[in-house]
C-alpha cells in the first residue's frame, strides 16, 4: 500500500517537466481558472510549444515558452510535434540547405573552371604524349633496321670507300709508274728523256 501511496506522490512530479504541443488545426484558448470556464485571454496556434506544470483528467496548468501560465484543455495536448510543426521545420531545413548549396556552388564555381582548364591541358598533353610515343616506336625500328644491317655488314667494307681507294691507287699507280718509266729511259739514255 505505501508503495503505491508513494508512486502517486511522484507522478505528478513525473508528468510535471513534459513538453507537449497544440494538436494540429486548431486554435485552442489559455484560461485563467482550472477549468476553463472563464473567457479565455490568449488563443494558442497548433503547434504552440508549452511545458505542462500540473495535469489531471481533463485539464492542464501550462507555461508558454515567454512565462505565461493558463490553464487549456488536456485532450488537445501530444508529446508529438504536430505534422504542421513538422513540415516547417524541414522547409525551413530545406531552405537553408539550398541557400548552402547555392552558396557552395557559387564558391566552386571558381575551381571548377580551372579543373575544366586542368583537364583540357591534361588532355592535351596527353595527346602530344601519345603522338610522341608513336613517333619514339618508329625511331626505335629504324634504329632496330640500322642495327641489323650493321650487324650483317660489320665485317665488310663499304663500297664508296674501297672505290675511293682503288681509284687513288690506280692513280697514284699511274703517275708512280711514268715517273719509273722515266727515270729507266734516263738512265739508260744518259739523263736525256727520249720520247
């Protein structure tokens, strides 16, 4: 019995610090007597935000965020934030993300520029590096070309070159042999050329 004596002391205590809102659509009266027989003083939106100091079955002392205190019907009082509540808080959330997001957009708009000019010299550089690439593979079979045929000719003369030297020889051959045809016909004539 004193069990359930005390757990009856504390429920008001307990329901004392709720947080609860006018339901949604209705407009509902803040009166001064507990049971709202008088002309009510203020008329609250749904949705208004009020902290419930006392409640019993059908009414309820309330606290409005600015002190006020009056008494409203308790049925038209949730602990949910009503659907009205609701919507205008996530447009306002939405609001203010597009503000950011506009905001945002117009800081990289700057950057994004550049990244575009960034990727187009990429691009470009990319291309003269391919071109080039293509350009080092055909340098690189001629050079392979050139180094097979050094290979097959290594141990041979090059044709300009031996010409050039029997075309000298024979040139010289020549010349060397009328010089010692003279110098025979001389010395055989007694120093004097006879022809």
């Amino acid at each position: 019995m004193r069990f359930i004596t005390g757990f009856l002391v504390f429920v008001p205590l307990w329901v004392a610090a709720e947080t609860v809102y006018v339901t949604d659509n209705l407009k509902l009266g803040l009166h001064q007597a507990a049971d709202t027989s008088g002309r009510a003083f203020r008329t609250l939106e749904s949705g208004q935000e009020m902290e419930v100091l006392l409640r019993d079955r059908n009414y309820a002392h309330v606290q409005l965020p600015d002190g006020i205190q009056g008494y409203v019907k308790a049925a038209y009082l949730v602990t949910e934030k009503p659907a009205r509540l609701i919507v205008a808080q996530t447009q306002a959330e939405v609001d203010r993300l597009t503000r950011e997001l506009e905001e945002t957009r117009q800081a990289f708009a700057g950057p994004a520029a550049t990244i575009d000019s960034l990727k187009q010299q990429a691009t470009d550089l990319q291309a003269k590096l391919d071109e080039s690439n293509a350009t080092n593979a055909e340098l690189s079979e001629e050079n392979d070309d050139f180094r097979g045929r050094q290979n097959m000719y290594k141990n041979s003369l090059p044709v300009r070159w031996v010409a050039g030297a029997l075309g000298v020889c024979l040139f010289c051959g020549f010349f060397a042999g009328l010089w010692w045809v003279d110098q025979r016909s001389r010395k055989r004539h007694g120093g004097i050329r006879i022809y």
